[in-house]
C-alpha cells in the first residue's frame, strides 16, 4: 500500500505580525481536522524547512505531534535556478521526494503560505504524485487569492492569478496594459501579488498604467488582525492613493 500525500495548508502570516501584534490562534485560521492530519504526518515536503517546523510547532500547541519536531523528516522543494539554467545541473529528484510514500508512509506538503501547489512550487510534486499513483489528499485552509477575489466584488465566475510582473517599469507598464485589455474583452478579473517590499510601487505602478474607469481592488493582511479589502475605480484611488506596508503580503485585482 502506498502512502497518500497530504496538501497542508498554512497561515497566511508568514510567522511573524507587523507592529508586534501576537500571531492569531491557529484554530482561528485552519481547520482542526486539518491540524489532527498534520500532527500525525512524520514525514513533510516544505517550501522552506524553516517555516515548516515554525508551523508544526503551532500544531504542536494544538494536537501533540506523533513525534518530536526534532525526530520528523522535512525535505525541501527544489530551488528555482536563477539566472539562466545550467544545463549540466542534475535535474531535480521530485520522485525521490516522494520516496516514503511509495514506502507506504503519509507525506505531508506545505508552503510558506497558503496552499501548497497554488501560486507554489509544490504543484510540480503533486503532479509526480499522479504520475506515481500517489493519492492527493488537499485540506481545507486559506488562500489570499481565493479570499482577495471573494472579498473584492469583482467578477468572480471568471478571473486568472497571474503572478508576479515584470520589474522593469516599461515591461510592467506593458503587461498591465495587456492584461487590462483582455480584462476589458472578457470581462475576466485579473490577479497579481509582489514581494511586500514592493507594495507600494505595485500600487504606484497600477495607478499610473490602468484607465480611470478600471475597478482596483487591494487586500492586505488576509485573516491578520487589522487585515482588509478595498474596492473602488483608480480615479478615485488616485485622489487617495493607498498606504501600504512593506512587511505584510498584498493582493491586487482589477477589473476594466
């Protein structure tokens, strides 16, 4: 019998709260059930180990975990080669990452935040998982990009995460009018995130390449204390433009 591999989702909080606020009670955020999974799993996949054991030590909080935090195996995702890649690198052992669940062990995979496999490297395991006959098994957590659509307004029969843009100012101005076009044309919302640094010339960014009359929505802080989601047309956030933090993550959804 092989193991399954278990979608865990995280916090959206990276740990740590901005301005010294505690962070919030982990049954505030996931599910209990899914609390009960983690507990149980000696056996992690994580984006960053680091953060993994962070989380598992709020789990431990919970619901004891079956062994101690020092004792459970945590592997890391493969790295993104930056740069170009070199093509005498050894192609990274995602088979291998799964090496315990074909040994019949649960496996569980997390990320920084979120869900993993979403906006995440993790997606490239759960396909090996497939292809390996490994049962996916997702849990029940938040996502921001889920939450920033429910909370904005737009449309939310259709819309398209697309990521990260370029950071060259001319290729951003670019791509946002591009994505503001097909928005225009199919009536699609449009999502994007930036490194917390970078808010503020995210949003400088949009205010400056979107028309008047394209809604705008923010969302900041999801599920922190303090947290929210602001909608409204970028004529009217320009008269205003938001302050945003440089240590809490954003997203950004517009709508033409």
């Amino acid at each position: 019998m092989k193991g399954r591999l278990w979608l865990m989702p995280n916090t959206l909080d990276l740990g740590t709260v901005a301005d010294g606020k505690p962070l919030p009670d982990l049954q505030e955020v996931l599910p209990l059930g899914a609390i009960r999974v983690a507990a149980g799993l000696t056996h992690w996949v994580a984006e960053n180990a680091r953060s993994a054991r962070a989380l598992l030590k709020r789990v431990d909080a919970v619901v004891p975990l079956a062994q101690p935090l020092q004792a459970l195996s945590i592997r890391e995702l493969p790295r993104p080669p930056k740069g170009k890649p070199d093509a005498r690198a050894p192609a990274p052992d995602w088979a291998g990452l799964l090496a315990p669940a074909m040994e019949g062990h649960d496996v569980g995979l997390v990320s920084e935040a979120g869900l993993p496999a979403v906006a995440d490297p993790g997606a490239e395991l759960v396909r090996v998982a497939h292809a390996q006959g490994v049962t996916v098994m997702p849990l029940s957590g938040p996502s921001s990009l889920i939450l920033a659509v429910a909370a904005s307004g737009l449309n939310g029969q259709s819309f398209a995460f697309v990521g990260y843009l370029p950071t060259d100012a001319t290729a951003r101005t670019q791509r946002l009018r591009e994505l503001e076009a097909h928005s225009r044309r199919w009536q699609q919302t449009q999502l994007l995130i930036e490194t917390p640094y970078r808010n503020a010339a995210m949003a400088q960014a949009l205010l400056a390449s979107l028309h008047p009359d394209t809604w705008l929505s923010i969302s900041c802080g999801l599920t922190l204390e303090g947290g929210s989601t602001r909608t409204q047309r970028v004529a009217k956030w320009r008269a205003a433009p938001p302050a945003l933090p440089s240590d809490v993550p954003a997203v950004f959804a517009f709508l033409a």
